[in-house]
C-alpha cells in the first residue's frame, strides 16, 4: 500500500521517494490528512523510537525529518482546504545567551513529526520573546533549549514570564547539562532528556495523550 511505502521511504531518508509517492498518493484518492497521519507522522514516530534506543543517530533523524518537510510541504495546500488543523502549537527556542540550535532544530522536527504547528523562535531567545509568541499563536507548549551551564539559568525566567501572563501554556526544557531535578528547581512543567522524548512529553502536556 502507498502509505506504507512512504513511511518506509521516510524512515530510509529518501526526500525525492517521498515526494513521488506522497503525489501519488494523493492523485490515487488517499486524502492529505491520512498521508500526513499514517505516513508521514508515523514514520517519523518509529525514527523517533529508534533515536531514543540509540539504533540510529543525528543523521539519520536529520534525513528522514527533511523528508517529512517536503512531503507536508505538497500536502499544506490539502490540507488547508481539507480543514484540517494541527493538534496543538509549540513555540521553541534557545535560551537568551546560547547560540546552539542542532537540539531544538530536532525537537523542532520530532513536535511537526507529531502533528504539532512550530514556531521557532531561534537562538539567544528571551523570555518577553517566548511570552509575545505563544501568546500570539495560543501555543500549547513552550520548549526552552539550552546547551550551557551558564545560560541554562535564564530557563528560570522563562517559567516566572510565562506564569506571570497568565498563560496556560506548558513550559518544557531540555539540553545537555538539563536535569529533572533543576526542572524541578525552576518549575518547568516537563524535562526530556532528547528530541523523541521531548515530542511525547509534548503530547502528554498539551494533548493528555
């Protein structure tokens, strides 16, 4: 069947596969959001798992999640016009003082493989930044990365900004030198300790699921 072969040919990383078959797919009956749901979001959901189990690396992720871009890319217009919407919106960033991105670009990648909406506020990003967006797109969730010891305190600020507006959004982090117990300390709603486990926590957050 077509879907299972799209979501093999995103788990194998092949982007130009990926767009053949999504078109193929789509010229043969099978609606965007089936495509989107039990191909694209399922395969990144495996990649996710494999991740998690170290079975595959960065790479990899990284392959199969441009794929996944390109084939959402053919089905947004589908979509749009289906009416269909995201499960719940994400702002992501890092935190205000850290220039690093490869983790939040992954967990940027595994929340769309799991049918968040992104908006990614970048790098060296503040807390008025993160409150102004996820106000402006009524995110869900609130994803603050950090990759230093010293700017990983700043994630603090983020929390007492979020709270401070009134917000029902959800604040996560992670990170290298992030633990549970400084999530904890600062009373972040969630910690994960890598991309895959981010995009659940995520869903258990903002979707109970």
């Amino acid at each position: 069947m077509v879907i299972e072969q799209i979501r093999e040919a995103l788990i194998k990383g092949r982007a130009p596969e990926v767009v053949s078959l999504v078109n193929q797919a789509l010229q043969g009956g099978v609606t965007a959001a089936e495509i989107l749901n039990d191909g694209l979001c399922q395969g990144m959901g495996i990649i996710g798992e494999r991740f998690k189990k170290n079975e595959i690396f960065v790479p990899q992720v990284l392959l199969a999640a441009r794929a996944m871009k390109q084939g959402t890319q053919i089905l947004k217009p589908h979509l749009i016009a289906a009416g269909v919407q995201p499960k719940a919106t994400a702002v992501i960033g890092t935190i205000q003082g850290d220039l690093h991105d490869i983790g939040k670009n992954l967990v940027g990648m595994m929340l769309e493989g799991a049918g968040f909406k992104v908006v990614d506020a970048g790098i060296g990003v503040a807390a008025e930044t993160f409150v102004k967006l996820a106000q402006e797109h009524r995110a869900q969730i609130v994803g603050v990365s950090a990759l230093l010891t010293t700017t990983m305190v700043n994630m603090r600020a983020v929390v007492e900004a979020v709270r401070a507006a009134g917000l029902a959004a959800k604040v996560i982090i992670g990170g290298a030198p992030v633990t549970q117990s400084f999530c904890d300390e600062i009373g972040a709603d969630g910690y994960s300790p890598d991309a895959a486990s981010a995009a659940q926590l995520a869903s258990r957050l903002a979707l109970g699921v």
